[in-house]
C-alpha cells in the first residue's frame, strides 16, 4: 500500500475505498469524513445560522467524532453546540463514558448535560434489567433512551438535535423492521425529522451517509478516546446476523450498502403517508399509537413489579 498514492495529494496511501475506488493517506482520510458530513448537512438542510445544536454524546467513537466535527463545522456561523448524555445507570460501562464525554468536551470547550433514567424514569438499566419480563434490555433502554434525549432537548432550548446514526445502522435497522413487518418504524427512516406541532425540534443524522468502519478510522486518526468496555446487556440476535451479511455483501459489490440505503428512504417516504403521529394520551408527547412506547412500557413495568 505504501508504493500507492493518495488520490488527492500524492503522498503515501494507507486506505483504499472500494466504492469510490479512492486511495488516501493519513492527513486527506479525516478531511474526506468532515465534507461528507458537511454534504450530508448540505444536501438535507439540516442546518441554519444561529441554531443551537445539542449532540447526543454517548461516549462511543461516533458520536465523539459527531460531536468533534459539528464543534469544527459550526464555528463563526453564529451556532452554539453542548453536548447531552443520557446515563441509563449501568455501573461501570457507563461511568467510563461519562468520564470520555466530560474529557472530549472540555478540550473542544462545549458545554455538556447529562440526564439520568433514575431521574426521569425512576429507575436504572441495572434496577430495570432485574424486573423479569419479555422485553429485551436494549429494546427498554432504547424506548427510555430516545424520550430521556427528547426531554434534555427540550429543556435545554435546543433547535436541533442530532444524533450519530451511521449508514449501517440505518440499513441494518431498515431490514429489521422489514422482517418483522413493522412498517410504522421504517416510515421514521429520515436524515432529518423536521419540526412539528407535536415537536418543535429538528432531529438530524448528519453521519448517516458514512460507513462505520469508516467512522471508527476517523476517530482513531483524530485520537478520539474510545471506551474500553461494552454494555453488559447488549443483545445483537438478528442485527449481528444482518451486520455480517451486509458486510459480506459490501465485500464482494462495493457500494451496495449506498444502494440500499438509498432504497430504504424512498420506502420510507412513501410510507409516511400511511403514518399519523398523534399526542399520546397519558404523557402528551408525540406518539403513532394512542399511548406511547414509553408510557405502554412504563405501565407494563408496574403491573410486573405489582406482582
């Protein structure tokens, strides 16, 4: 590989990205992460003058990295960016990223919040995982993870909330609903959500065009801090199976993933039509059933704990 040339600057490769058929070197990789970011913001106007961004930090590579180049980007337009954790109450797992948020955040001078599920919900991942039912842990944490953001934005004063799903997520998120027929959730497959009577908020995505494995060698050339340890009650089941599958895929036919993302917006975009959101009746928050996931989930934890 050292024998090759960078595509853009003529110094030594390290990387050759089969899709584009691009070789790049150490400096030029990082520079073509930032202007697919800058595109994807572009393209789907996902940004205005003066907005204030909050970032979903978890403290993984990707949204270190979101929260690293929204902080670049929106210098001297006029926009503020914090960073909003949500600490779910894993022991260990969590500590350890709220230290790695707490450190990337000081260095870029951003401001940053952390909201708990006890605080919110009452509960923690670990006090939540030990009431016995037939919803998986990430499915719980998910449900509460996305309302406990929804929350932070909101109280925070945020126009824009963005979050670092990646393009693997997305597909691999697309055919899970897509085996289970759900197709209310592939509606929700979007760049961007737009405000709404029912939330007044932009939700953005702006890495949702990179690849994560790309995503992870940006980080890593950047010097991002990566968390040592994963979460105890991660479930892959049909993801990981997904995930290899698509990969393989992506081996053999370079950029197919690209294609069916692509795919999977004009999917979604002729479902959203079929899909009404309304306010939940309990909580008031945006919903497309009567009562929401979160609430549903809240009231199932009750009736379990009764017993």
């Amino acid at each position: 590989m050292m024998s090759v040339k960078c595509s853009r600057c003529n110094r030594p490769a390290f990387y050759y990205r089969p899709y584009s058929g691009e070789y790049l070197c150490k400096k030029c990789f990082p520079i073509t992460i930032k202007e697919k970011v800058r595109k994807t913001i572009s393209k789907y106007k996902m940004l205005e003058y003066g907005d204030k961004i909050g970032v979903a930090v978890s403290g993984g590579k990707d949204s270190l990295s979101l929260l690293k180049i929204l902080t670049e980007i929106s210098k001297g337009k006029g926009s503020e960016v914090i960073a909003i954790t949500i600490d779910e109450g894993i022991k260990g797992y969590r500590d350890e990223a709220l230290k790695l948020v707490r450190k990337v955040s000081k260095k870029l001078n951003v401001r940053y919040t952390v909201y708990s599920f006890k605080d919110l919900f009452g509960y923690t991942m670990d006090e939540l995982v030990k009431i016995k039912s037939n919803i998986s842990a990430c499915a719980i944490c998910g449900v509460f993870r996305r309302r406990a953001l929804d929350i932070a934005a909101m109280e925070e004063g945020v126009t824009v909330l963005a979050t670092a799903h990646n393009l693997d997520d997305t597909i691999q998120t697309f055919f899970i609903n897509l085996f289970n027929v759900d197709l209310k959730r592939i509606s929700w497959i979007s760049p961007i959500s737009k405000p709404s009577n029912l939330f007044k908020i932009r939700r953005i995505h702006p890495m949702i065009e990179l690849y994560e494995k790309e995503i992870a060698l940006y980080a890593y050339l950047e010097g991002m801090p990566l968390q040592s340890t994963t979460c105890p009650y991660m479930e892959e089941g049909i993801r990981s199976e997904i995930r290899s599958y698509l990969n393989s895929m992506e081996d053999r036919h370079p950029g197919i993933k690209y294609n069916i993302y692509y795919a999977a917006l004009r999917i979604a975009e002729r479902l959203k039509s079929e899909v009404k959101a309304v306010r939940c009746k309990l909580c008031g928050f945006p919903s497309i059933n009567e009562v929401c996931q979160v609430c549903q989930l809240r009231s199932t934890i009750t009736k379990i704990k009764s017993f």
